[in-house]
C-alpha cells in the first residue's frame, strides 16, 4: 500500500499478532519515505518483521537509513502475542520508535 499524501506529523501505531512463528522468509515493512526528497536516504525509516530466511536470527528491526551505518539499526526479538509498534513524529524532533 502507497499513500498519495503525506499523513504529516503524528503518533503512528500498528497492531500485529504473534509473529514468533511466521515464516524466516516472510518480511512485513512498514516505512516512511520521502520521494520528492533529494537527499540519498530520502528520511526513510523502517520497521521490519522478518528474520531474512535464517530462522536463528532476531525476528524484528527497526532502521534510520542508511543501514550500513552501525548505530542506525536495532535488531530485537519481539515476543510472542500481540504487540504494537509505534513511531512518533514531531515537527524539529528526531523521529522515536517504540515496540
């Protein structure tokens, strides 16, 4: 799913189930991206549910792109049952994320 406008600055939530089991290749992510931005990044942030197709690895990420750079991941294992995540935006802050 695309969005045709941006939903601006905010407190995003989403709700997933028990995602202990789901498939190592499956990925769900949500991300923010700006495509009118000229920058390389383009401000993209990303929550990724996924283990990479290697079930021994964290099943869940959040990353500030760009990636390569160490200290813009966190990898996590969610736990198992419902769980939110959360991304809160506000106008001259840092984004936050929170699981």
């Amino acid at each position: 799913m695309k969005l045709t406008r941006s939903l601006g600055y905010g407190t995003y939530r989403f709700t997933v189930r028990d995602v202990s089991g789901m498939e190592p290749s499956a990925v769900l992510t949500l991300f923010t991206w700006d495509g009118v931005g000229v920058e390389e990044n383009r401000r993209e942030l990303d929550i990724e549910i996924s283990r990479w197709g290697n079930p021994a690895y964290a099943n869940s990420q959040y990353v500030v792109q760009p990636y390569y750079i160490p200290v813009n991941i966190a990898r996590f294992a969610a736990p198992p049952g419902v769980l939110t995540h959360s991304i809160h935006w506000e106008m001259g802050e840092r984004l936050s994320l929170q699981p």
